[in-house]
C-alpha cells in the first residue's frame, strides 16, 4: 500500500488500460469517463479502480483528478491483504460494494 496525491487534471489510468491498482480516495474527488462523457464522480473514503484488479480485466472507464486528492493505492495482493487484516476494513469494503450494486440496479431499473 502506497500514499498517493494526485493533482487536479492528473490522469490516473485510462478506460481499456489492464487494472494493476485499486484506489481509496482519503481527500479529493476523481471523476470517470467514457471517452469524452463524464459519467460519475467519487469522493473520500471510496473504492475504485478494484473490481477488474480481481480478474485481470481491464479499467471500464478513465479516471481523472477532479480536484487535489489523497489516496492509498494498493496492488491485488496488498489489497487483500489489507482487507484481511481488518475487520473493519473489510466492513467498510463489503458496505461500498452494497452500495455500488444498489446503484447499478437503480440505474437500470430508471432505463426500463
């Protein structure tokens, strides 16, 4: 796990890119594009970049500095190994996981 600061407008990995870090944003935004769209923003205390670090996929969209931002960055294995030494970690983990899937499926369901 490494300490990271980003600057606004900094470019952190590229929709396509193979995912080989996961993020938690302690401070900041960063905003997620699909080429040119902005599609959604996160903030302090979020998970991204984790879920393809799992399967070997690659980013779904480009992730960029919205503002000044702090976030640890993690590897596959300093991820797990993070959660797994904290219980309170992985709480927090699984809750942001909840809450992204509830997201999803609201989004869909406004589509139908």
């Amino acid at each position: 796990m490494k300490r990271v600061t980003f600057k606004a407008g900094d470019h952190l990995y590229s929709q396509g890119d193979k995912a080989t870090k996961a993020y938690l944003l302690l401070e900041g935004e960063v905003a997620f594009f699909l080429g040119s769209k902005r599609v959604f923003d996160v903030s302090r205390e979020a998970f991204f970049g984790d879920l393809h670090l799992f399967d070997e996929g690659d980013y779904p969209a480009t992730a960029v500095a919205a503002t000044d931002a702090i976030a640890l960055s993690f590897t596959k294995d300093q991820l797990l190994d993070y959660l797994m030494d904290s219980r309170e970690a992985l709480t927090k983990y699984l809750g942001y996981l909840g809450s992204r899937l509830e997201e999803i499926v609201l989004l869909h369901e406004s589509r139908e």
